[in-house]
C-alpha cells in the first residue's frame, strides 16, 4: 500500500476524486435551490389561472373577456390592483346583482382562496394596489387616538363620528363599518370604492391609516351607558325620537282630557 500511495499518479487522483465530489455536493445543493425558486412561480402561474377561470365565469359577462370594461355597464379593471378586486367581492359588492348600480353588502359568493386567485389575476393584467398584508393592518403599536382625529377630519363626514354611515348626495350612501374587517377598511382607503375618494399611501401613510382602523375596532367595543344606542348617527336620530316620543304623549294627553270634558255631570 505504501508503494501504491506513493506512486506519481496518487496525487492526480486524489485531486481528482475530490473535484468530483465538490461538483456532485454543487449539483445537489443548486438543484434544490432551483427547485425551490421555482416552487413559488408556479404556484403563481397556477393561482392566476384559477383566476382567470373563475373571472370568465363570474366577471366577464359585464366587464369584458379581457377585463377591459363595457361602456355604460362595467367600468375596466386593468391596473386595478389586487386590493380592489378583495375589497369588493369579499364583501359581497361583486359580483354586482345588476349592471350601473351601488352595491351594498350582501352574503359572499366565494371562498378566500378563490378571491385571493381572482385578485392575483387581475393583478397581472395591469398591476395596482395590492392586499395589505397582516403586518399592515395590525393594531399592536396603533395610536387609536390619533386614528380618532383623522377620522374626524377625513371620514366622519360621510361615515358618522361612530363610523355607523349615512346618506350623501345623488342617492349615494356612505356604508357603515360595523362589519368590515381591517383588511376591508385599509383596502377601502387605498382603492376608493363608489362615491369614497382614494387616500393613497402619501395622503395618508400606512401607519395612520393603522391608526384609524385602531380606532374604527375600538369604537364597535364601546359600551353604552345611557341605554340604546339608536345606531350611533348622531342627535338628529336622538332628536327625532324625542320629538316623536313628546308628540304621542301630547295626543295621548289631549286625548285623555277630551274624555274626561266630554262626561256630563249625572254621569
């Protein structure tokens, strides 16, 4: 063995034994990371034609076969972005029950899963805003104050101080906020749904808009300590019940005075 390890090809050999094994160890280690690279996009490719399916059943009759829109009946949704697409069908906004009117909230008709693939679709055909993110929506370290005076200055015209909505102009409405998630209202912010204007990252930053969720879910835990609520719109709902409440005391009063005159004295 001596002579044989000392023999002049011994070390070629050994240089060469030890090549093969770091091109083997490079192989499998890239492979695997290729693998692993791939993994997602075609997860994505797979996701955007669950999408598209699902678009030509449920979208295309009203917004086009390529999402370009019809006039008059369904406006395009390229470069609407993906928070869009789950603001409004996670709500149940769409699809719509009939073509040029405001939808309000009503029972979903997909799962997540389906939602997210149509979102991711429609996403592709143009890019925009997309689904916020856990992290962006979350309410640790959220200044629910702050978010209480944004929303005063921003939302409250529309949507009442206690985000309970209200009546615009034109017949529009601005819905109440009772039931939307916070992934919903931050979405609604970015993406400006029916008559709401668009509040961009820039008019208000990721973190405010964290805020005013912060303050949105704090309110919905509020209790109330003078009795009903009476939808928390405000005095004019207050108002109205103490008017009504007054009035039918004042019949019932005159009523029972009428009675009461009307008796003769034998009686």
């Amino acid at each position: 063995m001596t002579a044989r390890r000392r023999h002049p090809l011994a070390g070629y050999a050994v240089v060469l034994f030890g090549l093969l094994l770091a091109g083997v160890g490079y192989a499998v280690v890239t492979e695997a990371g290729a693998a692993s690279a791939s993994a997602p996009a075609i997860t994505q490719d797979a996701q955007i034609a669950q999408g598209q399916a699902i678009f030509r059943e449920e979208c295309a009759t009203c917004h086009g076969q390529f999402a370009q829109g019809t006039p008059g009946v369904a406006p395009s949704l390229i470069g609407v972005g993906a928070a869009a697409v789950d603001f409004q069908v996670s709500t149940g906004r769409m699809p719509a029950k009939e073509p040029v009117a405001e939808n309000g909230r009503k029972p979903v008709g997909l799962n997540t899963q389906q939602i997210h693939a149509l979102a991711a679709y429609i996403e592709s055909l143009g890019g925009g805003p997309a689904i916020p993110s856990t992290a962006q929506v979350s309410q640790v370290g959220a200044n629910a104050g702050f978010g209480q005076q944004l929303f005063v200055a921003d939302c409250a015209q529309c949507h009442n101080f206690q985000g309970a909505g209200g009546a615009l102009t034109y017949g529009k409405y601005a819905p109440p906020l009772t039931q939307s998630t916070p992934t919903q209202i931050f979405e609604a912010m970015l993406t400006g749904p029916e008559a709401m204007p668009v509040f961009n990252n820039t008019t208000i930053t990721p973190q405010e808009k964290r805020d005013i969720i912060a303050y949105i879910v704090q309110t919905r835990q509020e209790p109330n300590p003078g009795g009903f609520s009476l939808g928390r719109v405000g005095p004019v709902t207050e108002g109205l019940v103490a008017f009504l409440g007054l009035l039918l005391f004042m019949v019932l009063a005159a009523l029972w005075i009428t009675a009461k005159h009307r008796k003769t004295p034998h009686e």
